[in-house]
C-alpha cells in the first residue's frame, strides 16, 4: 500500500513539474532521420521556427525545412541509405521519414519540393515499398520504382529526368492529392525512365498533361535551368514523336537491318493512322530512345557503325515510309495520309531542311516546311519555330533519318505523325 502511495506522489509531482516547467517536455530531441555529408556555401535549416546553419554532421529531423542559398549545396544521408542532394536556391521540406526494416508495410518517405532542384537516389525504405514514396512539387506528384532521378520546380512548372530506374509524374488535383503516399495513378500519370536518356518529362501550369521534352529545349523556359542537364551529360537532346506506314511486324523486320531504326508506341492501342509502331518494350530491346512526344519514341540501334560527326557534304533522303493522323479540336483522331515529300541534310554544316505533303479527308492536303541545326554528336534535330513543330534523328551510321511532325491548323485540329527517310 505503501509503495502505491509512493507511486502516485512520484506521478503527481512529474505532472506539477510538466505544468511549471513545460519546457522539459518539448526538451526530449526528435529522432535524427538523416546527416549532412557535405555542405558547399550558405544553406539553413528551420526547425520549428527556428534557423540554424547547416554544416557537415548535422542531423536532419522529421518537419526540416532545408533552404539553400545562391551558393549553397547540401548533400544528405538518411537512415536507409538514401541520398539527397539539395541544389543552389532550393527548398526541401521533410515531410514524412519512417524506415522499418522487420515490416517494410510501415516504410513511409515524403519530401515536398517547394522550388529549386534536388537529385534523390532511393533508399531501402523506398525499395522495399516502392508505393510509399512520394516527392511533391507545387503542380505534382512523384512516384519511384528504385531510383535516382533529379526534379527542378518552379511555381509554374516542375520537370525530371531519370538516371537509374524509373519515376512515375502526375499533377496534383483531381484523383491525385497531395496527402498521399505513393505514385499516383490514372489518365495523366506519365512514367520516365533512364533508357529514355536525353528526355525529361515537363508538367507546366498551362499544360493539360505532362509532356515528354528534350533536354536542350528547357534551357529559359519556365524558368527551368540546364542544371537538369548536367545530370545527363552527353545524353541524347530531343524528345518527340513518330511512326510509320507499313505493316507491323517484328521490331526486327521494320527496318531495313543496316541502321536499326524503329518507332515504338508508349499506348497500348495504336492511333487511327499509325500502322507501324510496336509496343514501347519490344521497341527498347537492344535500342536507345532518341525523341519522343509521350505516344511515339523513335529508337536507334548503337550497335551500329559511329560515323556522325564523321561525314561531310550533303544527302538527299528519300520519304521511305510514315504515319499520320488527323487530330480535331475534340481531340477525336482519324487517319490520314502522307503524299510525298523531301529531306535535305547537310553534314558540313550541321542542318536540316524538309518538306512534306499530308492529307486527310477533313483538310484536303496540307503542305509542312521546317528547317533548322542538327546537333553533331547526337544527330539529333528540333525546331519549333513557325507554323510547325519538328523533331527527329539521324541515325547512327548516317543512312537513315526519322522525325515526327505537328502542324496546327485554324481549325484547331491538326495534322501529326512520323517520317522514315533513307538514303
């Protein structure tokens, strides 16, 4: 009786003392999650309204948020052996770090990116449990399957590329909160990967769904840096679409063996006009993905002759096959068709000229003309300037050449598809 009495004065004390000296209880430290490896410049943490400095051996809690200055680059390791790297003029915020290594049901990791880029390499937590990561930007939603990936965000827009593994993007809103874990599914979700080197997948404010972009083509846009770049040096540049018109075969069979290009589709069915494409992952096997516009990526065959960089003068390319569709402002597509058309390129001076004819029933025949740079050591070309978009590639042996076109109209349909040249 005695010692309950003992135990309920100890008890009543310890709750006095929390009611004096509030102050003891928020002073139990939360447990460290992560640590500074390297700090390169100025860059803060704020820790429940307070700001500290961070400096190598600091230890990263649940809540942090991590600000970089002009100068600043921190480099963090958490529990699992997960790696963040926060670039200059970034914010990362921790939102969420939970690593079971007995349950892995229980791994749960959330970092929101308020602006600025941050490179993430999977941890364990992240392996285990793929569908309990989650990377927020402003407009999206970023899922993993075991990888290191880099994300840039801007109020406006939020752009990615993949180094190892692959990422799953969705902009926020609609079925996709912001409050979940995990990738988000549906319509609008876009999955990038690293066999799709060269290419970032971009989500804008002004967008209707992410888009697959080359790399070169973000520099000043929205704001996003070549700092994506840098992660992929010497990758392919460009990122658009294509397909062709004759039937579908093996990837082998499509085109002639000597170049080893070939056109594969991302979408399990093939649009009204495209009878050439096969599917995304029959298409990858042995190739590397040039362009792509998130429906139609054009893979080129490295194991082919290197002569880019290497010929001179200037080729004329015959039409060799093609897709075409016609898409209406309802975004209702019908086949269309190609009618001709010419290819120059010229290998001293690193530019392309073309012109193609296509039609359809709905806008009888249209005529598309594009010009513009081939970069050398890719053979990749863009150009989007005028009244049509152009994007493509040579191949590697220089007897081949494919690109896809997307000419708007007043309507508000347009004209789009894919080209094979050969020489």
């Amino acid at each position: 009786m005695k010692a309950m009495i003992s135990l309920i004065r100890l008890m009543i004390m310890g709750f006095l003392c929390l009611l004096v000296f509030p102050g003891w209880a928020e002073s139990v430290p939360a447990p460290s999650v992560g640590q500074v490896t390297l700090t390169i410049g100025s860059s803060q943490v704020v820790r429940a309204g307070q700001v500290s400095p961070l400096i190598r051996g600091s230890a990263i809690q649940v809540g942090d948020r991590i600000e970089t200055s002009a100068s600043g680059h921190v480099h963090i390791r958490f529990v699992d052996q997960a790696r963040i790297s926060v670039r200059p003029n970034s914010v990362l915020v921790v939102q969420t770090y939970h690593f079971d290594p007995v349950d892995p049901t229980q791994n749960a990791v959330k970092f929101q990116l308020e602006q600025g880029v941050v490179r993430a390499i999977s941890g364990e937590a992240a392996h285990q449990a793929k569908d309990r990561f989650r990377l927020n930007t402003p407009l999206v939603a970023i899922g993993v399957r075991g990888t290191d990936f880099t994300t840039q965000a801007t109020p406006l827009g939020s752009a990615v590329v993949v180094n190892q593994g692959a990422i799953v993007l969705t902009p926020l809103g609609g079925g996709c909160s912001a409050m979940a874990l995990g990738p988000c599914e549906g319509a609008q979700a876009r999955v990038l990967s690293a066999s799709m080197r060269g290419t970032a997948l971009v989500y804008r404010a002004n967008m209707s769904e992410p888009s697959f972009q080359p790399l070169n083509s973000l520099k000043g846009t929205d704001h996003i840096t070549p700092i994506l770049q840098q992660e992929q040096q010497g990758a392919a540049e460009s990122s658009e679409v294509v397909a062709d018109s004759k039937a579908p075969g093996t990837v082998a069979s499509l085109l002639p063996q000597r170049s080893g290009l070939v056109w594969g589709r991302w979408q399990t069915t093939a649009v009204p006009g495209d009878n050439l494409t096969v599917p995304f992952l029959a298409a990858l096997q042995g190739n590397q993905v040039t362009v792509g516009d998130g429906y139609y990526f054009l893979f080129r065959n490295t194991g082919v002759p290197q002569l880019l960089g290497g010929v001179t003068g200037v080729a004329q390319f015959g039409l060799q096959g093609g897709a075409a569709s016609y898409r209406s402002s309802g975004n209702v597509y019908s086949a269309a068709s190609l009618q001709g058309g010419t290819l120059g390129i010229d290998f001293t001076h690193d530019t392309f000229a073309t012109t193609l004819s296509v039609t359809s029933p709905t806008t009888g025949l249209q005529t598309l003309t594009s010009a513009g740079s081939i970069n050398p050591t890719t053979g990749i070309f863009v150009n989007g300037s005028g009244s049509s978009h152009v994007a493509g590639a040579v191949s590697l042996d220089t007897l081949q050449a494919g690109y896809l076109f997307n000419k708007p109209l007043t309507n508000g349909g347009a004209l789009l598809g894919a080209t094979l040249w050969g020489r």
